[in-house]
C-alpha cells in the first residue's frame, strides 16, 4: 500500500470503523437502544473526519513536487474516491436507523431479507483493503458484483412489500421498510464505485464493470484466451459518437496473438456498433485491408450495448500530418488519398439520380446547435430594401431547391469523413480509414463537404499553420473538381454549396469559441442565401472556393 503520511493507515482505520458501524447499524435494527443510536451518529462523525484526512493527504501527495510515478498516482486517485463512497455508506447506516424510529412495529424490518442485504455488505467491505493492496482483479470484480446481488435483494423485497400493502395493513411500516431497503440498495451503488476505482488503480483507466465483462466477453470472442491482468487498456477519450473507445495490447507483445498484440476496443449502442461492424465487413469484402479487421464482436441485448475489437492501424492521421509533418510527407499522403478516393469512387460508381439529404441532415442537428448557441436561431428581418428570411424559412427554401438537384450517380462513401478519420502510414506509404459506421451508397459530396469543414474548423490560427490547412482545402477541391469534370457532374458545386452549408452550420454545436463558431454559422447562412437568391440554371452556377479559407 500507500506510506506518504500514513495514507494506507488512515484508509484501513476508515474501512474498519465503516465496518464497525455496518455491525451497529444491523445490532440497531434488530434491536433498537438510545446509547447504540447515540454510539452511531457519533462514530459518524469520526468517518466524515478520517475522510476529509485521506482526501487532504491524497490532493497534497498529487499536487506536491515529489515524484510520483503513474501507478502511484493511480492508487492515490482510487483510495481517495473509495474514501469518499465509504463515508457515504457511513450516511446511509445513519439514514436507516433514522428511518427505524417510524415504525410503530419495530420487528416489522426483520421479517424480511435485512440480514442477508447486511451479510454481503459486511462480507464486501471486508475484502477492500485487501483489493487494493493485493491488485487483485477477480477481487475487484467481487467487490462490484455485490451492487447486483443487493439489487436483487432489493427488487425482491420490494415487491413482496408491495404485495402485501394490498391487504391494506401496516401500510405506514412497510413503506418506512421500503425506505430501510432502499439505503441498503444504495450502498450497493457505494460499493460498485469502490470496485471499479480498485480496478482504476490496477488498470490505470476508469472502466465501468459492465465495460470491463464486455471487454472481456469481446476478448474471448476474438480468441485470446489470455489473463486479463497481462492486458494493457488505454482510454481513448474526446469521441463525439458516444462510444468508449480504448487501445488493447498484452504487456508481452511479442508472445501475442494479433488481436492482443494491438487492437481498438469499441463499446457503446448496440445499433451503433452493428452498423460499424456490418459496414467493416462491406469495406473488407469490397476493398480488403483498406480498412481494420475485425477481431471480435460482442452484444449485450439486456443493455443495448455492443462492443468489438478491431485491427489497429499504425500510422498517423491526418489531422496530425497537417500540424506535424514536413511538407514532402504530406504531400506523399495527400497524392495517396487523392488515389485511393478515385479507386473507390470509380469503382463502385452506380448511375442513375439520387436525391439527397444535406438539408434534411442539417435540421436533424439543428436543436444541438441551438443548444450551444440559441442566438444561431435567425428571425426574418429588413436592412434598406433588402429582406432577410428567417433561418427557419431558409432551410424550407433551401430544402425545396435541394430536391430539383439530384446526384447524378452515387459511389460508396466514408460517412465520416473527417480528417481524422483517415490514417496514413509512411512505412508501406497507404491510405487506410477509421470509424466507418455512417459508410453507404451516397453522393460523393458528401463525404467531400465533411473532410473540406473538418479542416476548415482546426482550432489552430496561428498563420503559417492555417496557411497549411488552407493549401490542404485547396488541394481536395481541385481533386473533387476534377472528378466532377470527368464523370461530367455539372451541378456539383451547387449541391457542394448545400453540403457545406450543413457541415459549417452542424460544427458550431462543437464550438465554444464564439467569434469562430459564428464565423462558420455566418458561412453556411451565406451559402444558403446564395443558393435561395440563384435564378441561373445550377449547371453554371459557382461555388466561391475562398469561403473554405480561413
């Protein structure tokens, strides 16, 4: 354990008076005295103390100017959140034996299953000294699973209780048990949080415990059948698509089977996930290796959460290369991508038109905008003789114009197809790409729009830099232009107009920098007053390519 000032002494006296008031709290429900109560609330008070000591010592030790080396630090972090839910067990024992005062029958609690609720709490917070000092995993596991079996407990007495108030006596005790159960079950949430910050400490990464078995369901789908405490997880944190992603890699690497020797692990809706894999599969079956290989896929029906291991790819984004590299290996990137979007593009090339959707797509992400910036909400007004709509009658014009300008033919796109999305290695020099699940038949503007604005919105000024990603945006739409050139699509600067619109108007829910978030909102209101206002014929109407510069 711990030696700074004592912390491990402080945190083992805290689970052993937590413990003791477990045991006076269970003697008090089975036989309510004055001096046991007064015995409680005043140890209570003891607990709040050796808590506020392990907090103190545990920020002081953190913020201090010694070394501290990772796992030392990661200890600290799971004894001063364990310290935190042991004190609140603490609050719950007061709560419960505040609660026995209204039963009029006070045997009435003890008719049901309190003294097994009481065994699995004492049986578990006996066992959290030792899951910290011994890093012992299973333990670990043991410890969260006693949250489910006070569930359990609970949900069965609870509905015991309610059956019997149908006979319409002892109403007021059983509602008063109801209430003694409840801090029971509440513990249990105490105690899974103690559990998954004992599995922080041996991990190095939060990691809920159903994440956890679905990591390690989805690990053994994908046939390692390795100890999980050789596995090394590494949280991969900033996602927008709701989903824990995280890196997956045994500590001997070289002994390894593929799937342990690197691998991205993916857990989140179920739907979600399905569509990533089901989309992988489409990728690797029509392009193999272009994308990562799946390892291993995994549902949990009763929780609509997926997860899967996939292949992970070595190289760098390109996001990375645009602020990182030299000049000569960005363009070695930049002329890849251009090749293996035409290869692509080309080959699953479908004629025929196909409406689509940018407006439709805009006003589905309208409310999240709004969210973050309400003034976005334009109302219709005047200046001089000039009127202006209001956002609203915008989108519907906008929207109407959008259904006279079909694609004229589709090409399996990305979907999300934003810079750091797609992965380049200079080792075998290879355009490969990452979280696929929007990928469909679709107009390839789309994917276009999405990759130009993900540029455009990198939060870097300085000039040089943005010079950079300016040359980038320039370079991706002389691409597209010569695409559109030889596949004679002669509207596609008009429904690029829309697309962009959608893309600059959509990114602003990820901005709070409010001088640039209104810089985008101001250009997609452009885009979209300048399409309202076209009366030419859309073959020769002219995107302003200066409106992708920043």
């Amino acid at each position: 354990m711990l030696t700074f000032e004592g912390l491990d002494e402080n945190f083992k006296f805290l689970i052993l008076e937590v413990l003791n008031q477990l045991k006076a709290t269970r003697e008090f429900v089975a036989s309510p005295s004055r001096s046991l109560f007064r015995k409680i609330t005043s140890r209570d008070d003891y607990i709040d103390n050796l808590k506020t000591v392990i907090e103190n010592k545990s920020y002081s030790r953190i913020n201090s100017t010694m070394d501290l080396d990772t796992k030392m630090l990661n200890k600290i972090r799971g004894i001063q959140v364990s310290s935190v839910n042991l004190e609140r067990i603490g609050d719950h024992c007061v709560n419960i034996i505040n609660q026995m005062a209204y039963l009029e029958d006070k045997g009435c609690v003890n008719r049901y299953e309190c003294a097994e609720a009481f065994d699995i709490i004492e049986e578990t917070v006996a066992k959290i000294a030792e899951g910290f000092s011994s890093e012992d995993m299973p333990l670990a596991l043991e410890i969260c699973k006693s949250e489910y079996r006070l569930d359990s407990l609970y949900k069965d007495n609870f509905n015991r209780i309610m059956a019997e108030m149908g006979s319409g006596k002892n109403i007021p005790d059983r509602v008063t048990c109801l209430f003694i159960f409840r801090y029971l079950e509440r513990i249990g949430d105490s105690l899974l949080n103690i559990g998954e910050a004992i599995i922080f400490s041996i991990l190095g990464e939060r990691i809920k415990i159903e994440q956890f078995e679905s990591l390690q369901q989805t690990l053994s789908v994908s046939g390692y059948d390795g100890s999980f405490s050789d596995i090394d997880f590494q949280g991969i944190w900033g996602s927008r698509s709701g989903c824990r992603i995280g890196r997956v890699q045994t500590k001997e690497k070289e002994q390894a089977p593929p799937v342990a020797q690197g691998s991205i692990y993916k857990e989140g809706n179920l739907d979600k996930i399905k569509l990533e894999r089901n989309s992988l599969e489409q990728w690797n079956k029509r392009f193999p290796g272009m994308v990562p290989e799946i390892f291993g896929f995994h549902e949990n029906k009763d929780e609509n959460k997926g997860s899967m291991l996939v292949e992970f790819l070595p190289g760098c984004t390109l996001d990375t290369m645009i602020l990182t590299s030299d000049d000569a290996d960005l363009e070695n990137a930049l002329f890849t991508l251009e090749q293996t979007l035409r290869h692509v593009w080309s080959i699953t090339k479908k004629e025929g038109p196909a409406r689509t959707t940018f407006m439709a797509q805009l006003k589905s992400r309208q409310n999240g905008v709004l969210q973050v910036h309400p003034e976005f909400h334009r109302t219709a007004r005047q200046m001089g003789n000039a009127e202006i709509v209001s956002s609203e009658e915008l989108l519907k014009e906008c929207a109407a114009i959008e259904k006279t300008l079909p694609a004229p033919f589709t090409v399996f796109i990305h979907g999300d197809f934003n810079c750091n999305n797609v992965v380049y290695s200079n080792v075998d020099e290879r355009v490969r790409f990452i979280d696929l699940h929007r990928s469909r038949d679709f107009d390839y503007i789309q994917d276009l729009s999405v990759f130009l604005v993900s540029g455009f919105r990198m939060p870097v000024f300085e000039r040089p830099i943005r010079n950079k990603i300016n040359a980038v945006i320039s370079r991706m739409y002389s691409f597209a232009e010569e695409f559109a050139q030889e596949n004679n699509d002669e509207t596609w600067q008009a429904r690029l107009a829309l697309a962009l619109a959608r893309s600059f108007y959509t990114s602003t829910r990820f901005e709070f920098n409010y001088t640039f978030a209104k810089e985008m909102f101001n250009r997609s209101m452009f885009l979209l007053e300048k399409m309202n206002r076209y009366s030419g014929k859309w073959n020769n109407f002219i995107l302003p390519e200066d409106i992708l510069h920043y």
